[in-house]
C-alpha cells in the first residue's frame, strides 16, 4: 500500500490511447500485443527509481469504472501524487479532450486553486512523423498544474522510462508556483 513517502502516479485519459500499454511496456520492456482492460497496480521499488522513492503506477480504465471509483483513485490520500494524462498524439480528439474535460474534471474534483501535479503524455508517436509538443504548450500555459508535456510509444519502447521519470520528478520537484497569484481566465 502506498503511504504518505511514496510516490503514486495515476493514469487518465480517453478509451484506447494506451494507459496499460504503456505500464506494461515500462514493466515488461516490451510492447504486449495482449493488453487487459486495466494493469495492476505495480510498485517500483526505491533503489530502482532515479530519485530513490518508491512509486506506485496506477492504471484506470475507462471500460470497467465509473467516475465514482476514479474520483476515489483521484482523491486518494498520498502526499506524493502525480497524474499523468495521457492522450493519443495519432487522435486529435485524445487531444483537445485533455483541456474540453481532463484537466476540468480535475479542477472540478481536487479544486480549483490545486497544484497537484500533471504531466500531459503523448502516446503512439510510431504512427505519426512530426510533433505535437507544439500544440501543448498553450496548455502548459493556461493550467499553472501542468508541469510538462511528452511524447512516447508503448510500442517502440521509445520515452517510456523517461516519462514515469517526469511524472516522478514532477512530484517531487515541481517547478509550477505552489501559489499562483494570478486569476486564470
Ligand atoms: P482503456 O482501458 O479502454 O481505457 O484503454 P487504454 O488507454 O488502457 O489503452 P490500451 O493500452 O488498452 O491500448 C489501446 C490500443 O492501442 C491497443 O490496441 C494497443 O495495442 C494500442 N496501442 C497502445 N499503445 C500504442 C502505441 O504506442 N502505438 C500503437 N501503434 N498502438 C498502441
């Protein structure tokens, strides 16, 4: 069970943009080809994080619960949460989801003012040939809680460490203003 020094890391997003791939291919260090509708919790033990704290990866899928277990997922007590918003960088509905509902519903569930941080995590670049890291960063502007964007695919294999890493330190050295003095529109 995770307690208030650990770090624990959930996932949200739309239906099919890769959650549990993703923890699989970080786990398995390889692309399941099978994927269930939800991975297990994992934990990740201390001396095989880069900051040494043990995290716990968190899948939530879209198929098997309501908003009334996510919202339980989301406010579970943990001093060290982070989430990690993915969204398919082949589906731009993936996309504009993550300002028209995702990071909303967050502000609706934790609060406005929260500072509870995210990182936006683009899936599946194997089926495109540029980037959309452009496109985020007005996000990272207009929501003070998002810390960074990045872009992976379960299935190269490619980011994959690296973005449990960034969810990671997001938590643990966040560089958004724990106060953000400023309204937002
Ligand atoms: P829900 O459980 O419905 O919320 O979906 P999910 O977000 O957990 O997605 P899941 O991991 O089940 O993947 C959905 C589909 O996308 C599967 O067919 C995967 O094989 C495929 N997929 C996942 N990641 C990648 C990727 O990086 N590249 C490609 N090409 N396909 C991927």
């Amino acid at each position: 069970m995770a307690n208030k020094k650990d770090v624990r890391i959930l996932l949200l997003g739309d239906p099919g943009v890769g959650k549990t791939s993703l923890i699989l291919s970080l786990v398995s260090e390889e692309f399941p080809e099978e994927v269930p509708a939800k991975a297990e919790e994992i934990t990740i033990p201390a001396d095989v994080t880069p900051e040494r704290v043990p995290t716990h990866i968190v899948d939530y899928t879209s198929q098997e619960e309501n908003e009334e277990c996510m919202n339980e997922e989301i406010l579970k007590e943990c001093r060290l949460m982070s989430y990690a918003f993915v969204y398919s960088v082949f589906d731009e509905d993936t996309i504009e989801r993550i300002t028209t509902h995702w990071l909303p519903y967050l502000q609706k569930t934790l609060g406005g003012e929260h500072r509870t941080p995210v990182i936006l995590v683009g899936n599946k670049t194997d089926l495109l040939d540029f980037s959309t890291m452009e496109s985020m960063m007005p996000i990272m502007n207009d929501f003070a809680e998002v810390e960074t964007c990045v872009e992976c695919s379960a299935k190269t294999l490619k980011n994959i460490s690296e973005m449990f890493y960034y969810a990671q330190k997001a938590v643990l050295h966040p560089t958004a203003p724990v106060y953000n003095p400023e309204e937002k529109e």
